[in-house]
C-alpha cells in the first residue's frame, strides 16, 4: 500500500473533473454512433447502382436501342 492512502482507497476526484468526464463520455457516444451508418454508404450506393436496369449497359429502350444517350440516334 502506498503511504498516501493508508486504507488502500482510492483517492477523491473533485466534483468538477467528474463531471467532466461524463460529458465527454457521453459526446464520445454521440461520435461513435454514426460511424456505421457513414461507413456502409460507399456499399449501398454501388449496390444501388447495380440494381438499377442499366447497371450493365443492357438496358433497351422502347424502341429496342440502348437506353444510352447517343447523338446519333434516328427518330
């Protein structure tokens, strides 16, 4: 046991450091909860992309061309 504490109990934290303590724990929370849902955006968005009906390039209009935009199309 160290000569400061003779009991073996920890030492006191004053009030204001505390209270210090659980407001940045607390912000910490708030920081870490967005993480996930930030990290699986690049994800979701490829996986949207590829969901869609030209995700391939094989789309056919109404028509039967290319859903593409080529100028030189005939109408």
């Amino acid at each position: 046991m160290s000569a400061d504490s003779p009991t073996g109990a920890a030492p006191a934290v004053s009030p204001a450091p505390a209270r210090w303590n659980r407001l940045f724990q607390g912000l910490q929370k708030m920081g870490r909860s967005p993480q996930l849902p930030i990290a699986v955006l690049p994800a979701a968005g490829i996986l949207n992309r590829l969901g869609q009906p030209d995700g391939f390039g094989t789309a056919t209009g109404p028509s039967g061309q290319s859903s593409g935009n080529c100028r030189n199309t005939v109408k």
